[in-house]
C-alpha cells in the first residue's frame, strides 16, 4: 500500500460508498460534506455522497492504493466496467471492449497515480432501470491489457448504486476499498480504538452492529458517530441501519483485526501441508505453510466462513506452518473451506485434491458429478472437504510394466479424444487403443488449470483433479482398465510453473507479481520459455510440494509414470530472453541435474519401476547424465521427419540420424522419439500443403500422403528404445495445430477410419507396433549399418543373432539403389511374407515412397 493521500483535489469530496437495500422513497439533495469531515482517500474516491443511477458522478482513483499495478502511471488508462445484479453474480451489460482503447472510457490524467472519470450510470449503460442491478463493477487498464489496477486481494473493484429516490446509509469512516463486500483498507489490532461514522440520505433511526450486536443507535439523525474498543481478533462484520417510515435501508462493512498467534508445535500425525483425516476421532487437521504471515483463520461450512478467534490457525514454533484440528464434523457429509490470510487473502488449500471455482464450473455439466453447491459466503475458490468419501476398489493390483525399450506410447488431450471428454468414454476407446497396440497412454496435464477447455499447461492446482474430466473414482476406473488391457498410463505433470489462481502465487504477491519473499516462485523467471509464474527449484518449499504431489498421484491414482513438462526450466541460472543468445539455456546445469536427480529418487522410494519422462531437449552432455540415471528424455523429431515426408531431402534437412542413440553420445536409447505431439504440426497436414512432386507423383495428394506416412512410421517404429504416438496420427489426421487457436479445440474426425487408405495406414501402424512389441531387438538393438541423410534410407539393427533392416525411398522419384554389403544376403519382407536373395550385383528399384522391412528370420507379430 502506498502512503495514504491526506486531502482530495479541492473540488472532490472524498466518500467510500456502501451497499443498500431498501423500497423506493422520494429523498432530498444531500448537502456536501464540509472540508473538515473529510477523511484519508481510498483506492476509489467519488465527488458525491452516493453513486447514484441517475446522478454524475466523478470517480478519483490513487493507483498507489490496492494492488499498486498502475503505481505513479502517466500512461493512458482505461475503464472497463460492468453491472452487478442486486442477487450477485457476474458482469452483466459491459459496454467497453478490453482490447479497444476507445476515448470514451479513457480516464483524465490528474498526477503522477491519480486519475479521475466522470459518468452518469444510467446513461453510461443506455439503461433506464436500476432497480435490478446493486453495483457498478469495474477495471482500470493500461493500453494493452498487460497491467490492471484491482483490489489489494487482486480482486475485481465494485462500487454499491443507489436507485433513485431511494433511501439509503452509509460508512464515512473507517476508509474503505472497493471490494464485496467492501473491507476497511487498514489492519487493525485487538485493543485498537475504532472511529466510525455512517451517515444517511435522510433522519431516522440510525444504528450500528458489530457482529450481530448493536453497539450505538440514534433517533431523528443523518449521522451517527462511535468510538469502541476492539476486543477480539478475526473479521468482524459491521452493519449500519437506518429505519424510517417502516422501511430498512441496510450497509455492510468488514474489517479485520489481528490478534497475535497461539505458538504450537504440529502434532503427531498430522500432515504439515493439506489436511489429515482422523476419523476414529472425527477429527480433520488442517496444515498451510506460509512463512512471514501474521494470522490465519480456517473459513469453510462448519463455521459458515466466519474468521471467528475459535477457529484461528496456531503457528509452529518455527513460524512456517499455520495448523487447527477441527473436531464434532459431520462424516456423512462434505464440506467445502478456505483460508483467510492477514486478514485481505482468501484462497483455497494449495493441497486440495477437488475445488469449486464459481468463475469457471458453472460452465461445466457437473451432473454425473457429486458436489456440494458454492458457498454464498465464501470469497473466489474454495477446496473440498469429502469425509464420506468411499476408497476406490481396484480390480488389477500387480501390474506389471512394459519395458522401457519396448514403450509405444500413445499422447492423448482427453478433450480431443472423446468428444463427451470425460474418462468415462474414455475407458471406452480401449479396445481402439489395444487394436492400435500401444502399451502406454500419455495424459495430457489433468489437474486443474486456468480455464475449463485447456491443454492444462497453465496449472493452479497441481494436486485437484480437473472436473472437466470427471471424478476421482471415474479416472481410477480408467486407470483400472488400462492396466487390465496391458496399458500403462504416464501422466504429464507441469511443474515449472504455476498461474495466478494458484494459492501459492497468491500468497505472496505485490503489484501483480510474486514478491521477493514468495518461498515458491522467482519474481522474474530464470529462462526464456517460462510461461506463468516460475517455480524455483532450488527452493526447499518447492522441491515439498513437487514431492508430495508426484507422492499423491502414484498412490492414489497408481499412476505408472511422470513427463515432466519443461523440465529444462528447473533452472535457477538467468538464462536471457528469446531475443538474447541462447547459450546459457541450452548450457550445462548441474543445479538443474541434481534437482531431477533428487525428483527421480523420491519417485523411485515408493516405486521403483515407475518411468520418469523430460521433455528437456536439452545438450547431449546434460542429457546423457539423467539418462544413465535411468531417466528417458523427450526426442523431437518432427522438423527431420516433416522434410523426409514432404520429400525435401535435399542439405540433410531429413537426416534421421538422432533416432539413434550414438548420435546421441548414448550406449542406449534412453529417450522416446515422435514425430508428432501436441506441440508439433501434423505430418500429413505438411505434405497435403507443402508435399514435394515429380510428374505425376504428388504427395500434396491424399493417397500419396497417408502412403508416406506408412513409410515414416516405419523408421521411427523400428528404430531402436521407446516411441511414442500423437493421438490420430495412426489414421493421417490432417487439421493444422493452429485451427481455433493453437490450444483450442479440434475437431474429432473418427469417420476418416471409414476411409480404405486411411484405414490401410492404421493397420501398418498396429503392425509396426506389434513387431516392435514383440521382438527385443526394437529394444535397444545395435546399429549396424545407416544411412539416412539421403532421399533413400535405410538402416540395419542387430541382436542375439537377428537382423533387421529398414529402408525406403524419401524421395519423390525412383531410385536405383546399390545395395551395400550391411545389407547383401538372404531376407524375409515381413510385410509380405516373401523370401529374398539380395546379393553384391542386386540393384533395388525402389519407388518413391517404397519400403521394406526385411529380417533374416520372421518376425514375430
């Protein structure tokens, strides 16, 4: 908070205004209160007693207060603004558009933080009713949207309005910001004396209350005045009331007072993060960390979110952990809760394994869903609490896991899958999958996210399942049936960095940034590619919560292993921007290297075999040390293979070489290699629009496309380690990445399997994966012979006595292939069966886009 202005611009008066509800009555103009009432300007400061429907009005606003993100602007700032409904709710009626900066809404530049708009509601919003709306809601923005003035809690500013001829109260004193309910801008201590004064539209009986008891009262007056004691902690929630005529016009206010901690060390048993669940002794711990705070209250259904001194957390004697053990809770029921920090912050439980959010669920069809309904009285995301929650009964309890090197994985975004996206239908798609032969399902991130349809890459919650998806019980039952069919499923974790619903974020934050102090975040992130707020790894608060979640998803979920998203940004060297050199990015970590390590160590103390995935795409040397760890790195070759199948192959730009571990500096193919993910563009999309073509070979036409994907899967199927797929790259899905938004939804084109040609591919790629599944040498055989810079290709494994080749023609034309002596003998093609004799003088006439898979004895399939 910036220092308080002590008195307005001369021709302002300064007054915070209050909510009111009463009938309508014919009401006087109010007198201006004279210089010497005034008192200590606020974030929203107005130029008459009351917002009225039908009156300008002039709103002053000091940018030093609330969140400070517009602090000491000169720039142009914008309002945007909306209306309340008198039962709540959302916006309604926004009449600026947030990407505009239109000269209407531009406020006038005063001084240095200090901007002043001036309006009359109801003709602001064109609307001639105001009986139904009970605030003015509004944003002050910079130009561009990158920087918007809030409340200190970051949330959004309303203002109460006043229909016309309308009786109504309010609060002169103590200063007040724009919140809802509005909230006292200073934090008081127990014993502190508190000033109010409300004052009202007309005389009548004024009186005022302090959590339900009155404490002053006057008859026949416009104001009234008290001083008292404070002499409780927690919020208190004061109410002004004027009766006149037989009608009540009523205000609210809250203001919070501190009181100091009791100092407890945590009990025995309890979790120090999240909540602990006795129900022996129908008890329920609560546990938040957060160093450097003065209080914090326990808010949820049990007490109906009031930060009463009953339910003040105590601190550990370290000063890091705030706890309370709540006890008589109901076990038949669920209960929803939060946190009230300081007195200003609501958040909910970092640890919640399911949220309510009341911006984003009431988009959702939450009917197969079970939930308790949002409480009215709570403030932004809420965790929820489930005691008669019924454990899972897994059907398979030792599943055994592919190896490694015999990983198809198969990449899915359930959104993009089903299209009812919910796991549910999902389980449903295993018998597609099992037909496909792929071992392993990659999930797309499944915690939740900013938003409802996402990627997921922009986490909040990284222990809350997303509702999107479905239920806890639902998602096991998924788990359950892969593992039945022989599947296991990897789950995508993000933990390089959070988004600002995350309560870790919220703890600590200052202008719209993390602060310094955050035990969790860099202020600034520490590499170029950061999205959201960085996590930093190094800290020991991050490193417990990253442990406790992976902790979390294998055991309650059995989840079989973890790609770790962006895993290179566990950084804390300054790595530069995207517009610097990127050589300290791409440069040696050994920070970096031990935090994996000691990630990997931990997942692997609770279960052994569990696979750990980077998506690191890092320098080789970095690379080789995780992999000799047992780690497999993430291996992109989507550029190469989009070149060789578009039929560009000419400057190595479709050199395949890094499919192989030598290229790598590696003894083994301790990585998963793909030509598509969800971040790379579609293979047959490339060639179906930038395909190569020589007379009347074409591979912008669809046949000749699907025909080249056949030829592409091949090299990476049958190359040495594990593989993994994009989902529908198995039928040549050809819809840009970039349709409806990068991440935005695509369409679901189960229908192309009706085609014969996309139906062909799909066959030769669940025979590649099943040679590749049932042949150890796909594992980790050795390289031979290669050559696979050139538009022909091919490449000889060996192992235990077996060879495989592998050849094509990249090309766009025929070839006369000199068979080199890796590859003279006697063959089986084990695509149709047939003997050959390949020897010294044997030329191939290899057709563009022509392959073979040859072995010297069968494959199995």
């Amino acid at each position: 908070m910036g220092k308080h202005i002590t008195r307005l611009i001369g021709y302002l008066w300064m007054i915070v205004l209050l909510s009111s509800c009463a009938n309508k009555k014919d009401i006087v103009d109010i007198e201006q209160p004279p210089v010497n009432e005034q008192q200590e300007a606020g974030l929203v400061n107005l130029s008459s007693p009351f917002l009225f429907w039908d009156r300008e009005v002039t709103l002053q606003f000091d940018l030093s207060k609330g969140n400070a993100a517009l602090k000491g602007s000169s720039a142009d700032l914008y309002l945007h603004a909306g209306l309340i409904s008198v039962n709540g709710g959302n916006w309604q009626h926004v009449v600026t558009d947030w990407s505009k900066n239109d000269n209407a809404y531009k406020l006038k530049f005063i001084a240095s933080g200090l901007y002043s708009f001036t309006l009359t509601p109801s003709k602001f919003f064109n609307l001639s009713n105001a009986d139904r709306f009970g605030q003015l809601a509004f944003l002050v923005r910079n130009g561009d949207g990158s920087l918007v003035q809030r409340n200190q809690n970051n949330s959004d500013l309303f203002l109460p309005l006043v229909a016309s001829n309308t009786q109504a109260i309010r609060f002169v004193s103590p200063t007040l910001q724009p919140t809802n309910p509005l909230s006292t801008e200073k934090m008081y201590t127990v014993g502190e004396n508190l000033k109010l004064k409300v004052q009202a539209t007309q005389s009548g009986k004024i009186s005022i209350w302090d959590n339900g008891l009155q404490i002053a009262a006057s008859s026949g007056a416009e104001s009234l005045e008290k001083s008292f004691s404070l002499e409780s902690g927690g919020l208190h929630e004061l109410e002004a009331r004027l009766e006149t005529g037989g009608k009540v016009a009523t205000t609210k206010i809250e203001l919070f007072v501190q009181a100091k901690p009791a100092i407890a060390a945590l009990p025995g048993g309890v979790n120090p993060n999240g909540t602990t669940i006795n129900k022996e002794k129908g008890q329920v711990s609560f546990a938040l960390a957060a160093p450097l705070k003065n209080s914090v209250y326990l808010l949820g259904d049990f007490n109906g979110y009031k930060a009463s001194p009953a339910y003040a957390m105590s601190q550990t004697p370290d000063g890091k952990t705030w706890w309370i053990t709540v006890s008589n809770l109901d076990f038949s029921k669920k209960y929803t809760y939060q946190f009230l920090v300081d007195g200003q912050l609501y958040i909910a439980d970092p640890y919640a394994e399911l949220i309510l959010d009341p911006q984003n669920d009431p988009a959702l069809d939450l009917a197969s869903t079970v939930l308790p309904a949002y409480p009215a009285a709570a403030h932004g995301i809420v965790g929820v609490l489930d005691l008669p929650a019924k454990p899972y009964s897994w059907k398979n309890s030792s599943f055994t896991k592919p190896a490694q090197g015999d990983l198809v994985i198969y990449e899915l975004l359930v959104r993009d899958f089903v299209k009812q996206h919910q796991y549910t239908v999902l389980k449903d798609s295993l018998t597609y999958l099992k037909r496909l032969g792929v071992n392993a399902v990659e999930l797309m991130p499944i915690q939740e996210s900013e938003g409802n349809s996402t990627w997921g890459y922009n986490p909040s919650f990284h222990r809350a399942l997303d509702k999107y998806y479905g239920s806890k019980n639902e998602l096991k039952a998924y788990v359950d049936a892969c593992h039945e069919n022989g599947i296991a499923v990897i789950l995508d974790v993000v933990f390089n960095h959070a988004f600002g619903q995350s309560p870790l974020v919220q703890l600590y934050m200052e202008q719209g940034n993390v602060a310094a102090n955050n035990p969790w975040f860099n202020t600034v992130a520490k590499h170029p590619f950061n999205v959201g707020f960085d996590f930093n790894h190094e800290s020991s608060y991050t490193q417990t919560f990253v442990k406790d979640a992976l902790s979390y998803w294998m055991q309650e979920y059995k989840i079989d292993g973890f790609r770790f998203d962006l895993s290179k940004g566990f950084t804390q060297k300054n790595s530069g921007t995207l517009e610097t050199d990127l050589s300290a990015w791409n440069a040696y970590d050994a920070s970096r290297v031990a935090i994996l390590k000691q990630y990997q160590q931990h997942i692997r103390s609770i279960d052994p075999s569990c696979y750990i995935i980077l998506e690191h795409l890092g320098g080789d040397q970095e690379e080789i040390e995780l992999a000799q760890s047992g780690m497999m790195l993430w291996n992109n070759m989507n550029a190469v293979f989009n070149e060789a199948a578009m039929g560009w192959n000419a400057n190595n730009g479709s050199d395949l070489s890094r499919l192989f571990a030598s290229s790598h500096g590696m003894a083994q193919p301790s990585f998963v290699s793909y030509m598509e993910s969800h971040d790379e563009q579609r293979l047959l999309f490339k060639c179906l629009n930038y395909g190569n073509a020589a007379g009347s070979y074409n591979i912008k036409n669809l046949g000749t496309a699907l025909k080249r994907m056949e030829l592409a899967a091949l090299f990476l199927l049958a190359s040495p380690g594990p593989k993994m797929i994009w989902q529908f790259g198995e039928y040549g899905y050809d819809v840009s990445i970039d349709e409806n938004g990068r991440t935005g939804e695509k369409p679901l084109l189960w229908n192309y399997l009706q085609q014969d040609e996309r139906r062909q591919l799909f066959e030769t790629y669940a025979k590649l994966t099943r040679f590749k599944t049932r042949n150890n040498i796909f594992q980790n055989g050795n390289i031979v012979a290669a050559a696979v810079k050139d538009a022909v290709k091919y490449f000889l494994l060996e192992k235990d006595g077996q060879q495989v080749g592998v050849l094509g023609n990249f090309g766009v034309e025929s070839a006369e292939f000199v068979l080199p002596q890796a590859l003279q003998g006697l063959w089986v093609d084990n695509f149709t069966g047939k003997e050959l004799s390949w020897f010294a003088q044997t030329k191939l006439s290899l057709l563009p886009g022509q392959y073979q898979l040859i072995s010297k004895t069968k494959l199995n399939k």
